[in-house]
C-alpha cells in the first residue's frame, strides 16, 4: 500500500527541518562552550551573549530549506521552514548563503501568503537577515509590501508588529525611507490607538524617520489626535524617550530648514502640536524637567534649546 503523496512530503519535511534545526542548536551550543573556555583559559569571566562566529549551516541544508518553500503549499510546514531559516540566520556567513541561493526573494514571496503565522515567520526570518547591508538592498523592494502589511493587520497582532521591526531595521539609514512616505498616518494612527509595545515599535521607525530632514514636512503634515498626551510623567519610559527623540528630531530640521510655510499645516497636525509653539506641550514639557530619569531630561532639553 502505498504512502499519500502528502504524507510523504510531510514526513521529509519533517526529516530535514529536524536535522536542520538540530545543527542550529549544536552549532549555537559549541560556539557558546568554546568561547567559555576561551574565557577561562584567559582568566575572564564568561560573556553572557550570543558568541560570534563564522560556523556556516551546510549550503546545501540551506538550499534544500529554500527548495521546500517554494514546493509545498502546507503552511505548517512553511512555517517550520521560514523559523530554521530565521534562526540561521544568527550566523552573519548565513545570511549571505541564504541571499546567494535566492532565498531573500523566495521568503519575500511569502509577505503574500494569507495564513498570519506565516506572514509573521516570514518577516522576522526577512528581520534577521536585514542585519547584512548587501540583504537590506535586496530586502528593500519589498518595503511597500511590509507597510501595507502592518496596515492591514490586525492592531497589535503578531503580524502587525513583526512588520514593523523589519521596517526599524530598514529605516536605520535614509536610503529607503522614500518608501515608506505613505505609511507615516498609519504609523501615527498605530502611536495614537496601540498597546505600548506596538507604541515602542512604531516609535522606533518615527525616530529614524524624523532624523532624516528629506522626511521632517511629510511627518509634520501628517495628522495625528492627542499627540502631546504621550509628553506626560506617567508614560512609559521607554515610549516618552522615544516620543521626545521624535520631537527633537522635527524641531532641530524644522528650524535648520527656512522658509517654513505655517499655512501649509493643519491644525491638528504634527507641526502645530510639536512646533507652532503650543502652549500645552510646553507645559508638559517644563514638567518633564523634573522626570527621575537623566535621559528623559536630555530630551526636554534638547527640544527646549533647538
């Protein structure tokens, strides 16, 4: 009697991807027990991060990985696939096997696969892999795809924040902030209704906007309710660092920039809560001088002194 062909294709998935994720651990485990007794050998203490190291998963492990991807439709087995490939992808040697086997555009073409759990396995393994310039450039032609993506998931789902790390990593430098212009009221609207874990995210991709000057009028344009309610004592501190960067960030391009046009602004944009010198966010702000946090102060100071 034979096997279903389902069934079969399964139980090798099932086979590789154990053998794959077996060599990830091992891997991890004999670089973090030779770099202790590198350590000790040395008399110091042992480091507690991840080791570095240049120990490559077998290319053709990496590529049979790929392989599966592109050949089955289970999206438990995808799945499984995308998590082995994002954990590889701890070896910075990986990263650029996985981009030599066209594996960024296979994962890329996972963005369009309408189970969550995939989508979310394909963005983080997409995250880990954008720590390598030469990826980020690769990676980079699916920003629009990943922005409309954090759009349409659900508030504060799994998918929906797995987007917006990649984004972080993406908007580290300017190159590709361009891109990402038409989502700027989306990631306002998500600082205004999310939960503060999805505020922090957003954050993190707002501060790397706003310090690129090309981007300060398309963010002070943009409309946004209650932005100055997060400039308050009782937030979380690492939103209020983050919401006060943003803030810096404006008011040091807005007074670089001349020929700022008031008019060009409405009056419940970025620009007249943060710059038009507002009389409630001042208040908060002088408030703010007296946080117990030093960063917090460096902050308000830097917003104060611009």
């Amino acid at each position: 009697m034979r096997e279903p062909q389902g069934a079969a294709v399964r139980a090798a998935a099932a086979l590789l991807l154990g053998a794959s994720v077996c060599y990830c651990l091992w891997r991890l485990a004999a670089g973090g027990r030779r770099g202790r007794r590198a350590a000790a050998a040395r008399g110091l203490p042992a480091d507690s991060s991840p080791p570095v190291s240049t120990h490559t998963m077998d290319v053709d492990v990496l590529q049979k990985l790929i392989h599966l991807l592109q050949a089955t439709d289970d999206p438990l087995i995808q799945e499984q696939a995308l998590i082995t490939l994002s954990n590889s992808s701890a070896f910075s040697v990986n990263q650029d096997i996985i981009r030599n086997l066209d594996g960024l555009s296979v994962i890329g073409g996972m963005l369009t696969n309408c189970v969550p759990k995939v989508k979310e396995k394909a963005l983080n393994a997409l995250n880990n892999l954008s720590m390598n310039i030469k990826n980020q450039e690769e990676i980079q032609v699916f920003i629009t795809q990943v922005c409309r993506t954090v759009e349409s998931a659900p508030l504060n789902s799994d998918v929906q924040l797995a987007g917006l790390r990649l984004l972080t990593n993406m908007s580290v430098t300017s190159d590709y902030h361009q891109k990402m212009i038409n989502s700027i009221p989306c990631f306002l609207h998500l600082l205004s209704e999310g939960t503060e874990r999805t505020q922090i995210q957003v954050l993190k991709v707002l501060v790397n906007l706003s310090a690129n000057p090309a981007m300060t009028r398309h963010l002070l344009r943009a409309q946004v309710p209650s932005l100055e309610l997060l400039f308050d004592n009782c937030i979380n501190r690492d939103i209020l660092v983050r919401a006060l960067a943003f803030a810096a960030n404006l008011k040091k391009n807005m007074n670089d920039e001349e020929g700022t046009m008031i008019e060009e602004y409405s009056e419940d944009s970025v620009f007249f809560t943060l710059c038009r010198d507002s009389a409630p966010f001042a208040q908060r702000l002088a408030l703010l001088l007296h946080h117990p946090d030093t960063e917090v102060k460096e902050q308000v100071v830097r917003i104060l002194t611009q």
